[in-house]
C-alpha cells in the first residue's frame, strides 16, 4: 500500500489508492456530514442520560462518573439510529438495578429535548438573521451540484429520524440534489440502516465497488461502505460540543477505513478531479 499523503495545496489526505474514474452513485450521511442543523446534540443527549441514570437507578456513581461512561456509548455508536443509543442506554440503567421503559420513550424524550435547539436554528434561518450556508457543512451544497452535472445520482441516509432529516435538508436547499433518495431512522428501526441503504443500490444498479462512493463523518457509514469495497470519504468535520466527543475524529475515520479524509468540502473540485481521473 502506497503511504497516504495530502494532494498538493489542498486539504484532501489520500490514505489508501482506490480504482479511479468508476464513481456513479454517491451516498452521503446527513448530520456532521452535510448538515449542521443538530451541531451540538451531544450536549443534549448527555445530560439527559446521566439524569436518568442517577434518579432511575440505585447507582452510587458521580454525575461525574457516569458522564464518563455515557460519553463513551454515546460516541461509540454515533452514526447508527439515535434509538441504539438508547437501548443502551436502558441496558445501563438494568445494569445498576433500574427499571427502564421502552427505549422509543426515551428517544421521544430526547426529541422533545433537542428541539428547541432545532427550532430556534430554524426560526433564525427563516428570519433571515442566519443563512442555510451557516448550517452546512462548508461547501457541501457546492459539492452536491458538481455531482450532480458529472451525472452522479446522490443519496442521503442518516441515523436521525427520516421525517426530520427531509425537514432539514429541505431547510438546507438540500434536499433537491438527492436524486436517488432520502432515507433515515423509522421507528420500526430494524427496517432502515446504512448498510441496508448501500447494498440496495448495490443490488438495483448491479454495481462493482469503485462506482459506489460514500461520504461520511462517521465510523459507521464508513465501514458499511468499506465492507461492500466502494469508496469511503471520511469528513473529519468539526461538531461544537462539550465533551470534546469528536477529539479524535480523524483517528475514528481512519479506523473505521477511510480511503480519502478532508475537514469539508472547500477542495470538492479537486477531490472531483481526484476521484474521475482514471
Ligand atoms: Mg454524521
């Protein structure tokens, strides 16, 4: 394997040589990814969950304590449906003698939670105050439309809730250059994932590996697109919250299988050229 290394004046890192100029379907993960509408979750999902775990459970821990190990599940499983995070969430309560209702309660919990958040985004981008640029992704859009002229049919599939992930990409100016499809979590959630996304494409286009490209800021769309071998671009984005959740993105990707790493999209034309130069 050729040691990775960045193209020249841009920020794109080459970590694996993949098989160039096959790209014809591109999939892309929604939050972190393209959008940053829900930047800053974590600070919501976080608190709730120690809450919880202190006043449902006999635990002796420390708020502190139990931080720690919220944080590290909650991470772990970023990038699958919101509702893992939340059968997780009710093992840990099991674990320490509590009784836990139905992980979909918990999940409604933390919608409720996080939506004022949302909205107040919302309410200022319709206000005019901020731009649908603010809450992308740095030249995500851009990239979404030179796809589009290269003929690339695009898909979008995210762990958050699908009517959410519509909204918002509709709120974006998104949702229009998905072409192939918006796809997220359902509430019957053994009905939708990543991988079942990117193996019906797979299947509908009889595709080889190399004409499939997935773009993602998590572990996990980037090693459901390694184990069908199409290209994994992992976005090493930076997310505001606090617990320094995303410290080591980059390693994550990397871990997880990335062939291309970049921050955002500012060096898309170049990744183009990258990825069709055969
Ligand atoms: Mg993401």
């Amino acid at each position: 394997m050729a040691k990775s290394h960045t193209l020249e004046n841009t920020s794109i890192e080459i970590i694996h040589e993949i098989e160039r100029g096959n790209v014809q379907h591109a999939l892309f993960d929604f939050d972190g990814t393209i959008s940053l509408v829900r930047d800053g979750w974590q600070s919501v999902m976080v608190p709730m969950m120690v809450d919880i775990l202190l006043n449902e459970t006999g635990t002796d821990e420390t708020p502190e304590q139990l931080e720690g190990v919220v944080v590290e599940f909650v991470d772990n499983l970023t990038g699958k449906q919101t509702i893992y995070q939340m059968m997780q969430l009710c093992e840990e309560i099991e674990k320490r003698g509590g009784v836990p209702k139905q992980p979909l309660d918990y999940k409604d919990l933390y919608n409720s939670l996080l939506l004022p958040t949302v909205d107040e985004r919302i309410a200022k981008l319709e206000s005019g105050e901020i731009e649908a640029a603010d809450l992308r992704v740095p030249m995500s859009l851009e990239f979404l439309q030179s796809l589009q002229k290269r003929g690339v049919k695009r898909y979008l599939a995210s762990g958050t809730d699908v009517e959410f992930v519509r909204h918002e990409a509709g709120l974006l100016g998104a949702a229009s250059y998905f072409d192939g499809g918006i796809f997220g979590a359902l509430r019957e959630y053994q009905s939708f994932s990543k991988a079942m996304v990117i193996q019906q494409i797979l299947d509908d286009f009889n595709l080889t590996g190399s004409e499939l490209l997935v773009v993602g800021d998590g572990s996990v769309e980037i090693e459901n697109a390694k184990a069908v071998g199409a290209i994994a671009v992992g976005v090493n984005s930076a997310e505001n919250n606090r617990y320094q959740m995303n410290a080591d993105k980059r390693g994550r990707l990397l871990h997880a299988g990335a062939d291309i790493l970049i921050p955002d999209f500012r060096d898309g034309n170049r990744l183009l050229t990258y990825l069709f130069d055969s």
